[in-house]
C-alpha cells in the first residue's frame, strides 16, 4: 500500500469537501428534501472547513428545518458574518430569530404557569 504526500492528501480533502458541499446543494433542490442528510453533509464540509460560508448556511438551514433553533442560530450568525449581504442567509437569520423568540415566549408562559 501506497502512501498519499501531503499535496496529494490536501487534494484529496479538497474535492471531497467541495463534493459533500454540492450535495448538500442538490439535496436543498429537491421537491422533498432531506434535511438530516443536507445537516450530515454540511457537517462534514465544516469539519474540514470549519469557516466555509455555504456549508455554515446550509447547515443553519438544515437544523431550521429539522427544528434545532440554537443550533440553525449558531451556524447560521456565523454564515451572516461571512457573506452579510445574502439574501438567503438574512432572510433563515430572521425566520430562526422569530421561531427562537416565539419558542422562549411559550416557554416563560408555561414555566410562568407552573410557578406563578
């Protein structure tokens, strides 16, 4: 078995990167998406490229839709900061924010219920 030189490897991860973040793509295409194969295939381009833009948005949009508010908050702040002039990115920023308040809202009036 052959050993892979630095270069080679780096290549290697580079395409693989570049694959997993066009499948993520596609799948975000599709009439019913996927959105827990979009969030693994995001994850994986982040793992390797932990500041890569698209992969940080599709992951926030993938945990949005999954219902993950904290999470779709964080990736998708870090994505704003990358490209704060995307549309998409702005727009998944501000849908999260509301399900985030509506979310802490419910909870305060339950809790509120309970011990008030």
């Amino acid at each position: 078995m052959f050993k892979l030189s630095q270069e080679q490897t780096d290549l290697v991860h580079s395409i693989q990167t570049d694959c997993y973040n066009n499948l993520s793509a596609c799948l975000l295409q599709m009439e019913e998406v996927n959105y827990e194969r979009v969030k693994e295939y995001s994850l994986k381009v982040l793992q390797m490229q932990p500041e890569n833009a698209k992969a940080l948005y599709r992951a926030g949009v993938a945990f949005h839709h999954l219902g993950d508010y904290d999470q779709a908050l964080h990736f998708l702040t870090k994505a704003a900061k990358k490209q704060p002039s995307d549309a998409n990115v702005k727009k998944y920023l501000q849908q999260t924010e509301s399900k985030l308040g509506s979310y802490y809202q419910r909870e305060k009036k339950m809790y509120k219920g309970m011990f008030g």
